[in-house]
C-alpha cells in the first residue's frame, strides 16, 4: 500500500512542532 | 499506535548549496539529513533557516534517497524540471510558501501514480529572481509530465492565465536565459 498524505493531513503535524 | 511516527512512501534527502567561489561545486553542496516520517519532515522543517532568509547563491534541494540534486545523476539525466520563476517582489510574499507547498507534494506523494517519476524539487535563491523546480525523471514521459504540472500548479495556487514550462535538462545544460526552450506548458 502506497503511503500518500493529503495536504490538509501533512500541515496538520506542523502546529504540534510549533508549540513545542 | 497513538505515538508511532507516520512513514512516507520514500526516504529524502535534504541537500543545502551555498556558494563559494574558491570551491568547486561539488564542494559547496552538502548533505544536511535524511528523513522517511511525516514527523521527522517537520522536526527538519522547522529548526533550518526559511527559504527567504538565506543568502543570495543558496540553494535547498529535496532529493528521493540515492539521487543527487544533479543533472549527471542517471535518475535526472534523461528527464528535466517544471520551472517557476519569481520576481523580486514574490519573495517576500510568496517564496516560503510556494516552497513549502512543493515539499508537502514531493513527500505526500500527490501526483498519483506519477509520483514515482518525480526525482526531486530545487530552490535557488538568486538576487535577480528565485526559482523553484520539481524535477522529474523522464522527459519524453508526456502523460507524466504533464499530469505532475497540472497538479503541482493547481497546488501553487497559480491563475489558469499564468503560464509555467518544463525543460529538458538535456536542453538547459546547452542554452541558457531566452534561448530556453519549453518542451511543456502548463
């Protein structure tokens, strides 16, 4: 099964580093 | 299940080019890291500089792991690159986020069953305009290349009047500036 993430999902990650 | 890190389809590898005349220019290419996660990507993506803050000459490049961001490479050589030039201006309105969209495509796999002709994405800061370009690995692949630069100007956001090419690198490493020719237009 080919691992794809949809923009939405990838940028969702982001917040959780930016309020570390 | 809660805390296992999301793995991508491909490894990458980001590279980092900054320009010093006294070295050759294999030199002034360095690898920075590789990554395989969703989480690792922004663990890297947020403790290097942003795009817009790097100095005229730099260079990131965003490579699948075990192709160099080099045209000699025997995954590049044959294939070429959809090619966005920014003005001045766009730097500072647009750069970083055109940028980020790029990576969020490469590592997302977003080109459907095309993602696998993509090589890789350069940004190339330079005081007479920016360029970002995602690479692919076979130029005379139409349907690929053409789908690849639907999506990824859709993804950019560009109007439908706004025009973007793809070169052959076989063509660029011979022409330069206006002689440039486009093999597509998106």
């Amino acid at each position: 099964e080919k691992k794809r993430y949809d923009r939405e999902f990838l940028l969702g990650f982001q917040f959780i580093f930016a309020s570390m | 299940e809660c805390f296992s890190k999301h793995p991508l389809q491909n490894r990458w590898a980001l590279w980092f080019f900054k320009n010093d005349k006294s070295k050759t220019w294999q030199d002034n290419l360095r690898l920075i890291t590789k990554f395989d996660t969703v989480e690792d990507f922004w663990a890297l993506y947020s403790n290097i500089q942003l795009a817009s803050k790097l100095t005229s000459g730099c260079d990131y490049s965003l490579f699948k792991d075990g192709i160099e961001p080099m045209w000699e490479d025997n995954r590049n050589k044959r294939g070429g690159r959809w090619l966005i030039t920014l003005s001045k201006q766009q730097r500072h309105a647009e750069l970083d986020r055109f940028w980020l969209e790029t990576l969020l495509c490469l590592i997302g796999e977003m080109f459907d069953d095309y993602s696998e002709d993509v090589c890789g994405a350069v940004i190339n800061i330079r005081a007479k305009g920016d360029k970002i370009a995602i690479w692919t690995q076979e130029a005379e692949n139409r349907d690929g290349v053409i789908h690849i630069g639907r999506v990824y100007k859709e993804r950019l956001g560009l109007s439908s009047k706004m025009v973007i090419g793809y070169q052959a690198h076989a063509d660029t490493a011979t022409k330069s500036g206006s002689l440039m020719k486009n093999k597509f237009v998106v």
